[in-house]
C-alpha cells in the first residue's frame, strides 16, 4: 500500500499525529517542523532509525517532498498555513480552529475550491466513540429530523493553566473571547445531523477571579443558541465553569440520544443511551437501549487521546487522500459551519444580545462581504478592526499575574527534567 508522506509542523500537540503515522501501514512522517530547539530535539531522539527530516522555519519545511501536512500549531494561526500549504498542492489536516478572521475564512475556502486538494479539519470530538455512533444512527433515521440539541464542552482548566499559556500575555488562550474556542462543543451535532447553522444569539460568562489569577482576559465561559436551516436550534456552552463536563444530547421528531455524563458510572462518551419510537406518534413503540457503541473500523487506538478520537480523525484524512471518497472527514465548509456561530456569536454579544445572521460561504456572492473583515481580538491580525476580549473592554491585568505563571512552567518542567518532557506529555492539550 502507497504511504502517504506527511510532514507536521508544531511538534507540541502534533505528537499525537506524528505516532499515527508511525503506527500506521498508509503513512508516514517525513518532516517535522517547530520553532522551538528543544522541541525538535526530542522529537529527533523519538525518531531514532526514521527517515525524517527536521526544520525550524516554515518556508523551508513548506519546499520538502510530500504529500500532505499537518498544522498543530497555535489555534489562532492555523489559517495562513493552511493556504500556504493549499497553495504548494499540499493536502491539509488543519487542527482545531480553522481561522479566526472572515477574511481568512474566505482565503480558506477560494485556496481549496482553486486547488482541490484534501482539506480536513481536525474536531476530535466528533470521532469519540458516542458521537460517532450518534452520526450513524441519525443518519439512518432512528430519531428523525432534527429538532433540539445540547451540547457542552466543559474544561476548567485553572490548574494546568501555566503549562497551556507559559505566562506568556499574548498567547492566544490569553486573548481569545468567550465564545471563540466552540467547535468542540458544537461540532459533533452539526456532524451527526449535516444541517447548516444560519442564525446565532451569543452570551457571555463574566470575567471573574478565576479567570484574572490565570491572565485570562475573556469571559469565563460563552453560549451560542443556533438556529440550523430546518429550523432545530441548538444550544452550545463552553468555557471555564468550575467541573469538567462533555456532553451531547439530541432530539429528533421520534426521539432522542445522548452520551453519558461526565460521572462515575455514566460510561462518559463511551456510552451511548437512546430512547425512541418507530415512526412520529407510535408512542406504544417505545425503544430504549444504553450501550457501549463499538466502532467499526477495527485498529488498536490505545494511547491515543480524547477517547481515541485522535487516531480516527487522522485515520479518515489519510484514507481520503488515498482516493476513499466515504472517509469520514470534515471538510473546509463544515468547519466553518462549526466555527462561525462562536465568531458571531461574540458579535451577537458586543451587540447587546442582537441575533446575528451567519453567513454561508459556500455562496460565492456572500463572500465580496467578508473579504476585508479582519475583526478579531488578535492584535497582529485584526489590524484596525480589533475586538475587546470582554464585552465591559479588555482587562488590564499586572504583569505579575504572568510572571507567577511563566514561574509555575519553568518549576514543572525543571520538576519533569526538562521543557521538552513537559511538552510532550502535554501533547494532547492544545
């Protein structure tokens, strides 16, 4: 079997791709790309006996011979990448987020529908083992048309705080808004049920303590309400909130499904509870199941992170690639359907709770509209468009509150011998 050549730039969190690909009979790794010395260090001392090729700067990286590449760097820089790649005829894994401007989105999806290469986008969540077999089995019918869903990707992520930012003040995480970081939420119900999102009404948690101790300067936590195109609306929540919760439920004109709890007990997102009738108003039909849904691509996905999403996700991208045009990947206009509600969301929120339409870009007359919108509340990108953090304005926080965090990742890495031990054993966290 062909291998696919695959080169990853951020050897951070791309370490999960990187060990697909040593694992897998279609793949491979021929270059691995990241600005940090220690990074690639390590990355060179896993590597031991493969033909892997190693750079610090993008450009060079970006003239290697292969196929593909996968972008594992910052969230908020994955677009200008991803068209430079687009551009070199390479196929693209873009990690989560896709953009973080609409003219980058515009950029996104003109450099895909010109060069039509393969472009994935990789939201995990969608492949976890309940939410994919909620997919299967809304689109066979079991629940019928999409009427209300919830979805939560909760991540209280105060104690790792140090080892996600650095005590860096510009990081991104330190920058975002509240409702930016919403595909984990959000994506698997628009994956499952294919519908398009055209409206959204966003809302924001407050700036509290928790937040400024860390340097965080958005709202603890964002709610998007959606609207989908058959009218079902959805409700997305993310963020901050003190316990961890990821969860998803789903009603459908005969029914309804959900995954466990985020609770001893609950099976989590491996577990999968279903209650429904045979058709709309066969209420004497009723058909409840709790199970442990079993994937049907078989592989060992041990020591892949997010309950193995990460393994399938790149799985599917490899096989389009290969010219398997069922592979389950979610392509650029997909991804921005799951990331759109989160941008207008926030401008729903500035807005004063103001329902914002979302525009479809697959329209190439909508697109003249977005082309030079760069609002954002990143500084380097949004130029003289940029967004406060928090709807009250961006708070100042001291430059000691950094400090203390820069303190907290030097000591857990000298703790863990070295910085790059810490990285890698956070690969998962992105």
């Amino acid at each position: 079997m062909k291998k696919v050549r695959i080169g990853v730039l951020g050897g951070y969190r791309g370490t999960s791709m990187i060990n697909y690909c040593k694992r897998s009979d279609h793949a491979e790794v021929v270059a691995i790309c990241d600005k940090s010395k220690e990074i690639l260090d390590a990355q060179k001392s896993a590597a031991e006996g493969l033909d892997i090729t190693f750079y610090e700067r993008f450009d060079d990286f970006l003239n290697h011979d292969m196929d593909a590449v996968v972008l594992a760097n910052y969230a908020n820089e994955h677009a200008p990448f991803a068209i430079a790649a687009m551009k070199k005829g390479l196929h693209v894994f873009s990690e989560v987020l896709p953009c973080q401007t609409m003219k980058e989105a515009v950029e996104l999806i003109e450099t895909c529908e010109e060069t039509k290469v393969v472009y994935a986008y990789g939201e995990n969540y969608c492949y976890m083992p309940a939410t994919t077999e909620m997919k299967k089995l809304y689109r066979k019918g079991e629940i019928g048309e999409f009427e209300y869903g919830e979805c939560e990707y909760i991540h209280n992520c105060e104690p790792i705080w140090h080892s996600i930012t650095y005590g860096e003040e510009n990081h991104w995480r330190n920058n975002m808004y509240s409702t930016f970081y919403c595909t984990h939420s959000l994506g698997p119900i628009i994956h499952m049920t294919g519908l398009r999102p055209i409206s959204v009404t966003g809302f924001e948690g407050t700036n509290n303590e928790r937040n400024l101790r860390g340097g965080s300067k958005a709202g603890q936590f964002g709610i998007e309400m959606v609207t989908l195109e058959n009218g079902g609306i959805v409700k997305s929540i993310h963020g901050g909130l003190y316990k961890n919760s990821i969860w998803y439920s789903v009603y459908g004109e005969k029914g309804r499904m959900e995954c466990g709890r985020e609770i001893p007990g609950t099976g989590h997102i491996y577990k999968l509870y279903i209650n429904r009738d045979d058709e709309s108003g066969a209420y004497n039909t009723a058909k409840a199941d709790a199970y442990e849904p079993k994937s049907e691509i078989e592989a060992d996905v041990s020591g892949f992170g997010h309950g193995g999403s990460d393994f399938y996700s790149m799985y599917h991208f490899i096989n389009r690639i290969l010219g398997d045009e069922d592979a389950d990947i979610i392509d650029v206009y997909e991804a921005l359907d799951m990331f759109l509600p989160g941008m207008f969301a926030y401008r729903s929120v500035l807005n004063g709770g103001m329902p914002m339409e979302i525009p479809n870009l697959r329209d190439k007359a909508v697109r003249d509209k977005w082309r030079n919108d760069t609002a954002c509340t990143d500084k380097k990108a949004a130029g003289d468009m940029l967004l406060p953090t928090f709807s009250k304005g961006t708070p100042e926080i001291d430059k000691s509150v950094y400090e203390k965090m820069a303190k907290m990742w030097e000591d857990e890495c000298n703790r863990k011998e070295g910085y790059i031990k810490a990285a890698l054993n956070q690969s998962s966290k992105k």
